[in-house]
C-alpha cells in the first residue's frame, strides 16, 4: 500500500533542492510536488519510511498527516 | 394690525429669519429639498424669568402686541385658535410665540434686547419625501467585534487579500453578493469549492463579512478580499499536502493573510512539524502571515490541558487561543505546555455568530464556539492592519498585531499570549 509522506530536506543539500530530489526519485519516491523552502510532497512504497529517512540531505520523512473536523452539527468546532 | 394666526401655513423665508442662522446651517438649508422650512412666525426667547406684569408692559404697552399665557387656556388648542391675540406665552418655556410676521418679531425687536428671536421651522419626517432614511446610529454588532474593537473601526480591509483555508465557501450566500472572490480546491477528486459542511462559510464571514442592513454585523474586514482554498474534502478531512499546496497557492496570489482554523492533535513532549515551520517562514518572506487554531482538545474543568496543536505551534505561526465573553479561557482552548510552542494571542471564541451555508434565497447563520472561530478575529484584523500600514514588512504587522493587544492579567501568557486582539 504506498504511503503519502511529506519529505523535509535538510538546511543546504548537496547539489541543491532539485538534485536531491532526483536522488530520491531513483530511490523510488513518487514526486507530487516541489516547495523551494525544502519540502517535497509524494508517495512511497510501503514500508519503505526508514530507507527515506536514511538518505543523505533527508532532515525529516513523515507519513502525511490528515486533519479532521468536528461534523457540522458540532457546537465546537 | 392683522388678526391671529396659529394656523399651519407654510410662508417663504424673510430676511429677519436669517438673524440666528449659522454657515453651517445655511449650508445645510442650501443642501435640503426645496421645500418650505419656516412658518413665517417667531419664537421670542426671553433672556430672564420676568417679572410680574413686566411682559405685558413690553409686550402690549411697548410694542402693541396684544398677549396671552397658555394658563390662561387650560381647555384645548382651537380656544388659544380663536382668541384674539397677537402672542402666546408659554409660561414654563420662557417662550413667547408671534402670531404674525416678521413685522410683528421687527416691532419687538425695536422694543427691546431682552428677547432672542428665532424663526419657527417646519419639521419633516425623513424619508417622506423620498430621500435616504439615516442610517441607524448604533449597528448591532456580535460581541467579538465589539470586544475586539473591530465593530468601532474605520477600516474595512480594503484592497488587503485574506485567504481562507478550509471547507470552501458558500458563495451564494447573500450577505457576500458582489464581494471579489477567488477560490480553488486542493481536495483530489472535488473540483468544486462549494462548502458542504459551513465551517468555511462560518470562519470566512467572521473574518471577511460585511453589515447589511439592520442585520447584527457579524464581519471584521467587510472590504477585504477574499480567497478561497477549499482543502476539506466532503467527509471533512484534509491532508497535509494539500494544505501545504493550499498556502503556495495564497503565498503566490499576494494574499496577506491566510488563515486556518485547524490542527492535528500535538502529544506533551512532541516537536514540531518541520515543514509547516518552512511553509510559515516561506510566507512571512512573501509578506504573508499565517494564524492557525490553537486547538479544541483541552477540557479544562477536568484539569485536561493540551498542548497548542500542528501547525499553529510552529514559531512562524500565530496561535490563537479562545475567549469567551467574560474574559475567560474557553473550555477546549490548548496552551503553551510544550517549550517554543506558543500561544501567540488570543481572541473571542465561544457563543460566535456568523454566516452558514445556506439554501438559495434563504441566507443562514450559526453561533458556535472553538479556536477556530477565533483565528478569523485575528486573520480580520490583521487584515485592518495591513490597510493600514500597507507598506509595512509582516514582522511590522505582527509587532504592531501584539503590541495592540489588550492584555489580560488574571489570564496566564501560556493560555492567551499577548491578550485579547484589538483591531486599529
């Protein structure tokens, strides 16, 4: 089941933003999309978080987290 | 000399009429409809009480008026009508009224410098003549925006983009017909960025609506524009994608503001989430700040305390808290309890009013309470600010945003930050 992660590149990565993120595409990451402040939104296979984590320039891989409201019918919302 | 007259016709303006009347005045007269606006007849406003018997001496024996109190006509009106006078004497005003014209008034002028003539005007009801009925002095307001100061405020956000990111927007509702409006979806598979749920049409009036009517004001930046990122899919969840995608989006279209009134639940001793960090950095760069919900998941009355929630505890996101009306930390409101995750500022935040979605024609509103209904209070009025100062840089707005706050000092810094938001 592949895994929705945000990837957050660390401060100065080797060859920039966009060279790490052709290194993480070879690794196997669906890219979604690029943000020049260092995150890059995609999918992974599954079970495969670790590997991602483990790789050069890669300051933090998180399964993408989800937000959920309160129904409408809620008094707090 | 002519008979009495308590008659009601209306007589063109003589001169001795224009003895009393200021520049402003005569402005104003110059301004109304052509329609009469004196009687023709004279107030003489005695300067002291007299004497006994000194009125009748000035006014029959001096000036040959012949002169009548109304005491001496306990009965009606149409008595004084039919007597044969020439002045009316009401004795508790200390006022004489002419019956006849400038001539008469001219007579006792001459007479005497212990009267002030003044013409008697004729009173309109407005609107009977078609022109605009006066807006009402006082406009019901919701208690946020009276205890935020925004209801008082001149501005209105004008020109300022505010981004709201959330379930979409009810665009048919009423209240917003002719507001600039851009809005977009994030949500895979939705296109549409009409909300189903209300939550978005709620946080967007209080931030961005505006008065109508004799309606209670329910808006902070009624003039602001406003940009929709619907990034809640039907069943009311997001991800962290979109919303990372939702705040590129704001950031790229020069919005000033973003607001989001959502978190995901932050555990004692968890850190932050890196990336919202990045985004929040990235925007404040772009002259964007972003404020986010404190979160909902305390329950004080059982002594539960939860920590501010994700994103808005990231240091380049504001944090807003709730208050409720009397001042207080709203039950649910999270607090600083992790270190660097901060409660920025606080705002109102239970029993809040605002728009709804709504079936066509049939515009809806609904109070209800959470920090999210606090962060619009916040994104409104730093929409104010960055009308007024449009040329400051985002850390200008924030330090002013804190700066006007009203602090709160039976309330902790870790549950309300700099204290309640105060709109410029």
């Amino acid at each position: 089941m592949p895994c929705n992660v945000i990837i957050t590149a660390s401060e100065s990565p080797e060859g920039g933003l966009a060279a790490l993120t052709e290194r993480l595409k070879q690794e196997g990451l669906q890219v979604n999309r690029v943000f020049r402040y260092g995150v890059i939104t995609g999918t992974i296979p599954a079970g495969r978080l670790a590997d991602f984590q483990a790789m050069k320039d890669v300051a933090q891989v998180q399964q993408e987290p989800t937000f959920q409201l309160a129904p409408p019918e809620s008094f707090i919302q | 000399m002519q008979g009495p007259d308590f008659s009601h016709r209306a007589l063109p303006v003589d001169e001795l009429s224009l003895l009393n009347e200021s520049e402003q005045g005569a402005a104003k007269r110059a301004a109304l409809p052509d329609r009469p606006q004196y009687t023709g007849r004279y107030f003489a406003v005695l300067r002291q009480k007299p004497s006994a018997g000194s009125l009748n001496r000035l006014f029959e024996h001096q000036a040959g008026l012949r002169l009548a109190s109304t005491s001496d006509f306990p009965g009606s009106v149409t008595e004084v009508e039919r007597a044969d006078i020439d002045a009316l004497y009401y004795e508790r005003l200390g006022v004489v009224l002419l019956a006849g014209q400038a001539g008469q008034a001219r007579l006792l002028a001459e007479a005497t410098n212990q009267v002030i003539l003044q013409p008697e005007r004729i009173f309109y009801v407005p609107g009977a003549a078609g022109e605009p009925l006066p807006e009402p002095l006082v406009i019901p307001a919701t208690w946020g925006l009276t205890a935020t100061g925004a209801a008082a405020s001149a501005l209105t956000g004008k020109g300022v983009r505010v981004a709201v990111l959330d379930t979409g927007f009810d665009a048919g509702h009423a209240d917003f017909a002719g507001r600039h409006l851009v809005s977009k979806s994030f949500v895979p598979g939705e296109p549409t960025t009409q909300d189903y749920h209300g939550h978005g049409t709620h946080c967007i009036g209080t931030a961005c609506g505006r008065h109508h009517g004799p309606r209670t004001r329910y808006g902070v930046a009624g003039e602001s524009e406003i940009y929709v990122g619907k990034i809640f899919g039907r069943g009311g969840a997001s991800a962290g994608g979109w919303l990372l995608d939702a705040i590129d989006w704001a950031v790229a279209n020069q919005c000033r503001v973003i607001s989001l009134s959502l978190g995901a639940p932050v555990l004692p001793h968890q850190g932050i989430d890196r990336y919202y960090e990045l985004a929040g950095q990235d925007a404040l760069a772009h002259n964007c700040i972003i404020v986010a919900a404190a979160g909902n998941d305390s329950s004080r009355r059982d002594d539960v305390i939860a920590p501010v929630s994700s994103p808005a505890n990231c240091a380049s996101i504001l944090a807003v808290a709730a208050v409720d009306a009397q001042y207080g930390v709203a039950d649910f409101s999270g607090a600083a309890i992790n270190p660097h995750q901060l409660i920025d500022i606080a705002a109102p935040g239970v029993g809040v009013y605002s728009s709804w979605v709504s079936a066509p024609d049939q515009p809806a509103y609904r109070t209800i309470s959470g920090t999210s209904m606090a962060t619009p209070h916040v994104a409104g009025v730093l929409a104010l600010l960055w009308e007024k100062f449009p040329n400051f840089t985002a850390a200008e707005i924030v330090a002013e945003l804190r700066r006007l706050a009203r602090p709160l000092p039976h309330l902790l810094t870790s549950d309300v930050g700099a204290g309640l938001v105060q709109a410029p």
